[in-house]
C-alpha cells in the first residue's frame, strides 16, 4: 500500500513534476481524469499533458491536487 499523502502548509520546496508521481496522485483522488481537472480549474487536455509529461504542473497544481487525494484518502 502507497504512503499516505499528507497534507501541511505550502511548500514549493517539495514541488515534484517527474509524470509518474502526476499520475499516481490524481489517480488517489478517486476521481475521474475530468473531474479532477474540472476540480482543479484546469482542462481536461492541460490535465492529460501533466500525466503524458509532456507539460509540467504548477506547484499550486500540485498542492491542489494533494490536498484532493489526501482528503479522498481521509473519508
């Protein structure tokens, strides 16, 4: 079983942008590749080049998306 993400305040520091660990967290949202972006206020399109590595996100992206699948995991 994966490592629990956990979530503290914002660090830039901690910016991770290699496609596999974009994949491995929007995939422990539980939600459905659209509605994470829809989540995010991102395209759909934006959100499959994170996962392809073929754009790199945003820490904010990141953070975001964090804070999705932590709370995923908390439920």
């Amino acid at each position: 079983m994966a490592t629990k993400i956990k979530i503290s305040a914002p660090d830039a520091a901690q910016h991770k942008t290699d496609a596999a660990y974009v994949a491995e967290v929007i995939k422990r949202t539980g939600l459905s590749q659209r509605a994470c972006a829809a989540r995010v206020g991102v395209s759909h399109a934006t959100l499959k080049n994170w996962i392809a590595g073929t754009h790199e996100w945003s820490y904010p992206a990141q953070y975001a998306v964090e804070c999705l699948a932590a709370f995923a995991e908390n439920d």
